[in-house]
C-alpha cells in the first residue's frame, strides 16, 4: 500500500475544503467590512472583495498542491496523520495570517487611498 498517495488525497481533500469553505465565508462577511471602509464605493469595495477571494483561493490552493511535492516518504498510518496534520495546521496557518494582513491593509490604506483620489 502506498501511504503517500493516500496522505496526498487526505491532505488535498481537507486542504480544498478548508480552502473553499473559509473563503466563501469571509467573503460573504468581509462584504461588510469593505462597505465600512469605503463607504458609498460599493462597487470598488464589491470588486476588491472578490479579487480577495481570487487570489485567496489561488494562493492557498496553489500552495497546497505545491507542498505535496517536498514530503518525504511515508511508510506507516501514523506517519499518515502526522503529516497530514502538520501540513494542514501550516495551511490554515497561512489562512489566518493572510486574513489579518488583508484586514490590516484595507483598513489602513482603504480610507487613506478614497482620500488622496
């Protein structure tokens, strides 16, 4: 039995889930905290919120198929779910930090940019 194959399909399969479900859900929230930025810029704020959810799904997708390519061989279950569950933690690592870093821009830089123009 091939344990790598099986990780790869475990990993991949929570790792889109994850991926897709915690996307749709800060884009159906995140509406709300574009519109507070931008105020009557409801279509700039729209659009903005979905190029977040573009690259979003991208970036993450991407770079879970990528890191399947730097495991290393497994050879028993319990390396299965040691792997599984570290590359998963690193992914939804990544997903937390890039939600705060977007926050932090749009906030920052949101209003500043309505300004200036």
């Amino acid at each position: 039995m091939n344990y790598n194959i099986i990780s790869y399909l475990l990993y991949l399969t929570i790792t889109v889930f994850i991926t897709v479900y915690i996307g749709w859900f800060l884009y159906k929230n995140g509406w709300l905290h574009l519109k507070s930025i931008f105020g009557t810029e409801e279509d700039l704020a729209k659009k903005l919120n979905q190029l977040f959810l573009t690259g979003y799904y991208l970036l993450n997708i991407g770079y879970a198929v990528i890191s399947v390519s730097a495991w290393p061989p497994i050879e028993n279950l319990t390396q299965v779910f040691t792997s599984v569950s570290y590359r998963a933690g690193n992914i939804i690592l990544l997903l937390g930090v890039m939600h705060y870093f977007n926050i932090w821009i749009t906030s920052t830089y949101g209003k500043k940019l309505l300004t200036n123009n």
